[in-house]
C-alpha cells in the first residue's frame, strides 16, 4: 500500500513563514474572492488564465533546483493508484449520479444529449488544458512552494483541497465550491501518495469528464456565473 510522502524537514525563519503565509492567502483567497466580485469581467477569461498561471508556476518549480522535475510526469506503481482510484470511483460516482438522479433528473446526461459534438470536443481537450493546468497549480505547486509552511502531508492535503474549492466560488453557485472541495481533497490525497501530477490529473480528468457528461458541468463553466 502506498504511504503519503514523508514530513518535510525545511527550516525557515519566521520571517520567511509569515512571508509564505501573506503570498498563500493573497494566490489562494484573495485572488479567487477578487475573481468571484469581478466575475461579469473575466468570465469569458477562465481558461486563458488557468493555463497563463500554470505556465508561471511550472517555470517557477523547473527553476527551483529543490524540484524533482519527473514529478510532473511519471508515473511511479502506477498499477496500484489506477486500482485505488477506480474503486473510489465506483463507489462516489455512483453515489453522485443517484444524488442528480433524485435532486435534478432534468439535468442527467443533458451535455451529451443536447450536443454531442461540443461533448465529445471536451471530454478530450478539457483534461489537457484545464485538468492538467489545474493540478500543476493546486497540487504539485502548492505542495512543493508551502511545504515548509505546511510541514505534514495531511497538513498540504486540507490546504490543497480548501483552496481548489475556494478557487471556484467564481462560477457563483453553491455546488461547485462543495463538489470541489471534497475533489481537491481526493485529488491531494492522490497526489502526497504518488508525488505524480499525472495521475492526480488522471483521476481529475476522470472525475471532470463524468461530471459533464452527468450533466451538471453546467454549474462548472462560464456561464454558470451569471
């Protein structure tokens, strides 16, 4: 069974730590709150921005000689975490698509009912330029640019997942700040056990994919915010 990655062992001064502190909350709470009261202005910008803001933060990891680089990428006992990852699956996504089934039935595959084309256009391109832009940032940025600030697994675990559900009360609506939420935990989880933003990725695009084609990707798109 994999194990969470080990308990960082960084010194900073206080200085340093109230310095990580005031950054962390202006990315990760100021931001998203200025982006939710301005939401009629860069509702149209969500991508372009996402995809700018992980291009900073991985020129800022591959410049940072403390970076494993091959974490973006590899894939390490990958057999293991695709097996813990489906059965999670399985079990959560069964449990989702019973809550939309009694709660908005209306809504049950909608997207690729209405338009099948545009579906089929995201379920491919949405895990490559949201997906993976999105764990770039939340997962292996945070955890490695805070891991002084956030000294325990756990610790990188609750703040990851707090911030990727805080990053969507832009889309103005109750269930995609709860869903993410709980999904950034998942996703966190994955990523401290595998140091991999690939599979955390796989396992987002995963869960992404499946909420669109349940059909309430509608509360998780631009038009959500109006």
């Amino acid at each position: 069974m994999s194990v969470l990655e080990p308990e960082a062992t960084t010194q900073i001064t206080r200085w340093k730590r109230v310095y990580l502190g005031v950054e962390f909350a202006v990315l990760f709470l100021v931001v998203p709150v200025g982006l939710f009261v301005f939401r009629r202005t860069f509702g149209n910008m969500i991508i372009p921005s996402l995809v700018v803001l992980a291009l900073g933060c991985t020129a800022f990891l591959l410049f940072d000689a403390s970076f494993e680089r091959r974490k973006l990428w590899h894939l390490p006992n990958w057999k293991n975490h695709l097996r813990r990852i489906c059965r999670s699956f399985l079990i959560w996504g069964s449990a989702l698509a019973l809550l939309v089934v009694l709660w908005q039935p209306e809504l049950l595959l909608g997207f690729p009912r209405r338009n099948f084309s545009m579906w089929l256009f995201v379920m491919v391109f949405y895990p490559v330029f949201s997906v993976y832009p999105q764990e770039i940032i939340f997962r292996t940025f945070l955890f490695h640019r805070y891991r002084a600030l956030l000294p325990t697994p756990r610790a990188r675990i609750v703040a990851s997942g707090v911030a990727f559900g805080l990053a969507h009360v832009f889309f103005n609506n109750w269930l995609a700040p709860v869903l993410t939420l709980f999904g950034g935990l998942l996703f966190a989880r994955t990523y401290a056990r595998s140091q991999s933003t690939l599979l955390a990725s796989l396992e987002h695009g995963l869960w992404g994919d499946f909420i669109f084609t349940l059909g309430i990707g509608v509360y998780f798109y631009g038009g959500a915010i109006q």
